[in-house]
C-alpha cells in the first residue's frame, strides 16, 4: 500500500535569522517554530508518517520532543547533512532502512521553517499530484515586478514575470524519484527538491499555495507569522 511519508529537513543553523538558536527552536505565539510546523502537518490523516531530520549534535530537539511524548507517527531521525539538500538525501535514507520506505511512497518534503502552513493548502497539493506521474510542490505565481541588477545594484533590466512561481512547500514526489534524482545532483547547489526532479528532465506540476505559508528567513517573517498564528489562535 503506498503511504504518504512527510520528511521536515530540521538540520539548519538559521545563521540569517540572526536568533540565539537555530530558527526552528525560536519561540512564536507559544510554541517554537518547529512545534507549530510538526502539529499541523501531524493533524492531516492521510500522513501516514512524519520524520523530523536534525543534526547529530542537536542540542534541543529532545528537550522539545522527548522520546516517550511523540506521537506514534512521528519519529527523529539524526543524520542532518551539512546542507539541506544533503539532509534530505540522509533522511531518505534512513527512512529506507528503519520504515521500509518504499519507492513509491510519496514523499512530502517540508521547511521546518514554514510554521503557517495550512492543512488546505496540503490537502490540495495531495489531491493534485496523487495521479501525476513525477509529482509537484505548492508555489505561488509571482505577483511583483522584477528588476534585475547590475553589480552595483543599479537597475539593468526589468524581467517579466509572465509563467515565474515562487517555490514554497511542501514538495511531493515518489521516494523513488527524488532518491534517485539526489543521487545524481550536486547537492551544494541544489536549493529545494523540485529542481534536482528537474534535473532528470522530468517537469513537476505547479500546485497555487498560500500566502501565508511564508519561510522564516529574517525577523520581520517572525513577527508576521506570529501575527497569522495569533489571527487563527483568535478565530
């Protein structure tokens, strides 16, 4: 029976973020960002399994999600890479060898830096790709106007936004493919898991997202998704 297999990269440093701690252990509307992100893809009941992939010298994952208090579907796996794309490739791994992950599992790849989430917008992309034959991600058309630069930051031209999404997750592909398509990219340059599929040749399918599931990156993400957090914690 094919399962549907959510693996949360959480190895980051966050060194943008500029926080005393790796981002995904900041503190946002009572919960840490991690926390927010695992309970709201745990809810969805055709998850069949939820990995959490951090770095073997994590020094706050068990503090946060102590053995005995994880729900029977989510598991830690400590194999982080040095970067994400690596994490990904060990969590597969892993996940081959300890739950007999399956090549054509689906497997769902989310930022455990997008903590706003909506269950909707997963169950959208689940529908969408569950008969495509490479799989997709959850991306948003590009609304602004590009400008690209010049190495002075002058303005050297105006890129047209026709046809352009901005990638979020998660990002959903046959075990198979996506372990395949790792181990064959160069994975220092590889910044989600849409473009190494792509570089198979293979053409993922766009699914609309929502504005909300931002990415943490600097403090102003922070303080707007504590705000979308405290708006649904009100409703």
């Amino acid at each position: 029976m094919t399962r549907h297999v959510v693996l949360i990269p959480a190895a980051g440093i966050g060194a943008r973020f500029g926080a005393a701690c790796p981002k995904q252990y900041v503190s946002l509307a009572g919960k840490t960002v991690l926390e927010h992100t695992v309970s709201r893809l745990a809810q969805i009941r055709a998850i069949d399994l939820l990995l959490i992939v951090v770095s073997e010298q994590d020094a706050y994952i068990d503090a946060i999600y102590p053995a005995a208090a994880l729900p029977p579907n989510v598991h830690i796996l400590r194999c982080g890479g040095a970067t994400r794309a690596q994490t990904v490739r060990n969590g597969i791994t892993h996940a081959q060898q300890q739950f007999g992950l399956q090549d054509d599992d689906w497997l769902l790849v989310h930022d455990a830096a997008r903590c706003c989430v909506s269950a909707d917008s997963v169950q959208r992309l689940l529908a969408a790709v569950h008969n495509h034959t490479v799989g997709g991600l959850l991306a948003l058309p590009v609304a602004d106007t590009l400008k690209q630069a010049d190495a002075a930051q002058h303005v050297c031209c105006t890129v047209s936004r026709a046809g352009l999404w901005q990638a979020q997750t998660p990002q959903m592909f046959r075990a198979g493919i996506l372990a395949r398509a790792l181990a064959q990219a160069d994975l220092d340059v590889i910044t989600d898991e849409s473009s190494a599929v792509e570089a198979l040749g293979l053409a993922p399918l766009l699914v609309p997202g929502d504005v909300c599931n931002l990415k943490l990156t600097s403090a102003q993400d922070a303080l707007l998704a504590t705000y979308f957090l405290q708006q649904e914690t009100v409703g």
